[in-house]
C-alpha cells in the first residue's frame, strides 16, 4: 500500500492475540447479520423460490430423470462418457464466451468467495470442460456427455429461467468433419427418440480467424453506412462486435440484417470444403437441415460449423431446444494446446415444454405399485415393505396406525394397483389379503410365503 507521497505504508502486523480478536469481531458481525436477516425474513411473506427458477418434483422429476437417461444411453453408444464438473468456477472460464455477449456483460451470477477470489456460477458448460480438458489433458479424442443445472441472470417468461438443466456433448481433438457430422446426428437422434417431430436443425459456417476479419470489416461497414437505422442497442453492439448485430430481433433492424453481407462469400477454400463435408455427411445420414446463413449464436467462442435447433411447436422467442458448434480457438484461449473442439447443449426446460405442445415423452407415472394397510397392531408392514422392495417391487404404507378407513384412503390416493391388507385374521393366518384397487378382480387370501410370486404375477417389478 503507498501513501499520497509514494511511500509504502507501514504494514500493520496483528499479534496473534490480535488476529484472534480481529477473526471474532468480523465473525460478530456475520452472526449479527444473519439474525437480522432472519428476523426481516419471518416478519415478511413466507419464503418463495427465486424469481426465474422452479420447484420440479414427481413426476416432473421423474420425468427430467427419464429424459437424462435416454440422453446418456443415445450418447454413450457413440462412446461418449460422462463428465461432472464444479458449478462454480474462476470468472475468467467464463469471459471467454465474448465481452460483448448479453451472457459475460448482463446475465453472470458473479460473486467474491470468503477468500476475495471473483467466482461465477456456470451460465454454461462448454468453457467448463475446456477448462477441465487443459487442467487435465486427456488423451485425444476426448468425447464427453454431460447435464445440470445453469445460470443467467435472464428476464424469465416461458421457457427462459434464470436456472435451467442443459444436457451436451462435447468432443476434443479433431477438425474431421464427419466429427461435426457425428455431434449434430446425435442431437437429432435424440429429439427422434423423444418422439419430437416438428425440429428444424438450422446450419451455418462462421468460418475462422484467418477469413473472418474480411467479413467483419466487410460486415462493420456495411452497418456504418446504415447506422441512422438500426435501432439504438444494435449501433451500440456494432460498437464492440458487428457479427453480434445479426442476432438482433428487433423488427427496425431485420431489412438490413436481411441485405447484409454473408459469410458464406467470404469462408476459404478449405473451410468451404470443410462445411460441404457436414453437409454431404448429414445427407449422407439423412438428417434433414436448412441453411440459415445468418446465424450467429449468443457466444463468441465459435468457428466454422454452427447449428440450432428449433422447435417449432413453441412461440418463436424461444424456440431454440438446443444449439452448438465448433470452438477450435477455446483451448488455446484458456492457457492449453491449439486443440479443435465441437459440441452442443439442449435445454431439458424448453425441451420438455416442446414435448407437451406435440403431445409426446408424456409424464411417467409414479404410483406404487402395492401399498400396505396394517391394522394388526403388530408392526407387520415395517418388515413386509422392507421385503417388497428388496424383491424389486415399490411399496408405501400407511402411517401412526391410523383406523382401515383411513388407510384405505391413503391408498387410494397413492394410486397402488393394489393393497396388501393385514389385520390380526392375516397375521394369525400367516398371510396377507391383496386387495385388486383399480380393476374389478376383488380380493384374495395369500399365503405371507407365497406373497412374493403371486405379486410377480399380478405385476411387473420396476
Ligand atoms: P446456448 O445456445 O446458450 O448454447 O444454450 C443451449 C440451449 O440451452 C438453448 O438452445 C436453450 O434450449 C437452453 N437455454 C439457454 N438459455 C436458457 C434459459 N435462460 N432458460 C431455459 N433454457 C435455456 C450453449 O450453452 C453452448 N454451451 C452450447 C455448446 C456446446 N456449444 C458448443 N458446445
């Protein structure tokens, strides 16, 4: 630290009696604080979740487990392996993605830890495997798959949260295209065995360092020249980066995004060869696409082949259930080896909102399949439940030995096909009554040895 003459100032070195004292103060005030949130908080309304996020539980939950599922087994065929990266990490992962993108400038969930290090919740997962992929450099190929959570501080309306579940793939290590084919044949692959009909994969090439700068002036002039039109926010983007202005929605700005340059006029040889390829590959596979030269993508990692997709069921603000491309410069820009990259990621949220307005991937359903009335007094549906779910089967039960009716209407509301009843007859018996609860096949006495087959002809354990 230096004074107003340029002299260090004398550091003030704490006793360790004085560090102690100075811990406790600043722990005082923490404790002091919290109280005094805590107390704000129960004077107010009850607490809600964050604006911009959602409760999800069963089924809904069980239905984002089914889809993560059906993700992994489409992707691990193709070899690809599961990675679980921290949600936080260092901010710079981050700036990466582009200082001009609304995701780095507006949206970052950015905060000091206790230790003064500037952290982000992830708004994305590619720069995080990048990042993990230089920490660790794994031999090459690298194929990974991966899902959770992400963060952006978004204004949320259908279909847009400020935390929602992206599942990705992302593969290091090769510029072969039919690399590009692969990746974007895995994401239609997955929506078909979903059951989505109606999503158009839309493809572009942004072309590389060595083309683009001819096309950004080409593109940044061509806006200069029209800059009294364009709306207000769309002359400030072309301040910080031209491409970015072809993103914008607004309608002032669409006749001229219309009439600009493309880039497809100015890809070299080599990448124009490189974009025929993914596009005979995809022929090839016959995953059907339209050409959207004007897509360019939220982030500023991207080279070469770029690609969403739209789901065409949802209103058009956002229809985009997924989206990626190529990255060749992002290992190098996070400290490791020129290494070329392609991915995407999915948005579970919207894609799940896609999968109701088609009518398909409908929600699983999650009733037991037995539940236990036990009126006998002695404790008998601890153990059988214990049974039943060792054998495979998911069994509930009834709590603080509550009369037969009462039971009998917890059962009902768990949805169970069927009720096992054991009242001091059943025990004395050794056996257990099943009750049929949702067809007209009554009841019958069984044996407690000869539950378990009986059960597994009634039903399919889980
Ligand atoms: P992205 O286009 O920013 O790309 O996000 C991918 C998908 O995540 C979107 O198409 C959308 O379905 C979903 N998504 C994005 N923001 C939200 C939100 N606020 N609420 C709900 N869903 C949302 C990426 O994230 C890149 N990392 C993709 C990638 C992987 N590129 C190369 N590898």
């Amino acid at each position: 630290m230096r004074n107003k003459a340029g002299m260090s100032a004398p550091v003030l070195q704490l006793t360790p009696l004085g560090r102690w004292h100075k811990k406790q103060f600043l722990a005082d005030g923490l404790v002091r604080r919290r109280a005094e949130l805590a107390s704000r908080s129960v004077a107010s309304s009850s607490f809600q979740a964050p604006k911009g996020t959602r409760d999800i539980f069963a089924p809904q939950s069980t239905r984002q487990r089914t889809l993560i599922d059906l993700f992994a087994d489409t992707v691990e065929r193709a070899n690809y392996g599961q990675i679980s990266t921290p949600i936080f990490e260092e901010i710079g992962v981050f700036l990466r993605l582009g200082e001009s993108t609304d995701v780095v400038t507006k949206e970052m969930y950015d905060f000091e830890d206790k230790d003064g290090r500037h952290m982000a919740l992830r708004p994305e997962l590619t720069a995080s495997v990048v990042r993990a992929f230089v920490q660790h450099r794994p031999t090459l190929p690298w194929k990974v798959w991966y899902e959770g959570p992400q963060f952006r501080y978004e204004k949320p309306q259908a279909g847009r949260y400020r935390q929602f579940t992206q599942v990705g793939i992302e593969a290091l290590g090769t510029s072969d295209p039919e690399l590009d084919v692969e990746v974007i044949s895995l994401a239609a692959d997955f929506y078909q065995r979903l059951g989505l009909r109606d999503v158009t994969l839309l493809l572009n090439s942004l072309g590389d360092p060595t083309c683009r700068p001819a096309y950004l002036e080409a593109l940044e002039t061509y806006f200069r020249d029209r800059i009294g039109d364009l709306s207000e926010q769309s002359a400030v983007t072309l301040e910080t980066n031209p491409l970015r202005v072809l993103d914008s929605k607004r309608p002032q700005d669409q006749p001229i995004i219309d009439d600009a340059p493309l880039m497809a006029d100015y890809l070299s040889p080599e990448l124009t060869e490189h974009f025929g390829r993914v596009r005979s590959g995809l022929d090839q596979l016959e995953v059907s696409y339209e050409l959207s030269p004007r897509l360019v993508r939220g982030l500023d990692y991207y080279t070469l082949t770029t690609f969403e997709f739209a789901a065409n069921a949802l209103t058009s603000s956002q229809n985009a259930v997924g989206g990626g491309g190529r990255y060749d410069g992002l290992a190098a820009s996070l400290g490791g080896p020129d290494t070329p990259g392609i991915g995407f990621a999915l948005g579970v949220d919207r894609i799940l909102l896609a999968c109701d307005a088609e009518g398909t991937f409908p929600e699983p359903t999650t009733a037991p399949d037995v539940f236990v009335i036990d009126v006998s007094g002695a404790n008998v549906a601890l153990s059988l439940t214990a049974e039943l779910r060792t054998a495979g089967f998911t069994a509930d039960r009834a709590w603080d030995n509550r009369s037969m009716k009462a039971q009998m209407k917890a059962s009902d509301r768990s949805g169970a096909p069927y009720g096992l009843i054991i009242g001091e007859d059943e025990v004395a018996a050794n056996s257990v009554t099943v009750r049929d609860l949702r067809g007209d096949t009554g009841q019958q006495l069984v044996a407690r040895d000869d539950l378990i087959s009986t059960l597994l002809g009634l039903l399919d354990p889980k």
